[in-house]
C-alpha cells in the first residue's frame, strides 16, 4: 500500500513538472508570436 502510494506521488510530479514544461513552452511561443515582424506571422 505504502509503496502504491510512493509511486502515485512520484507520479503526480512528473505530470506537475510536464504542465508547467507546457505552459511555459506556451508562453514562449506567444511571446514570439508577439515579437516577430507582423510579415512572418502566420494570422
């Protein structure tokens, strides 16, 4: 049970560490967005 319990935490992390992976690769390509030149974006 204990060990079941170890590795559903360890497993919570890594998701953890996944999302915030995530959101901070999606915050970096809104900020590129943002600052290329309007003539090499995609909208």
């Amino acid at each position: 049970m204990h060990n079941f319990f170890f590795k559903a935490t360890k497993w919570k992390k890594k998701r953890k560490n996944f999302i915030c992976s995530y959101f901070i690769l999606h915050m970096f390509m809104l900020y590129l967005y943002k600052n290329v030149p309007l003539h090499f974006s995609v909208a």
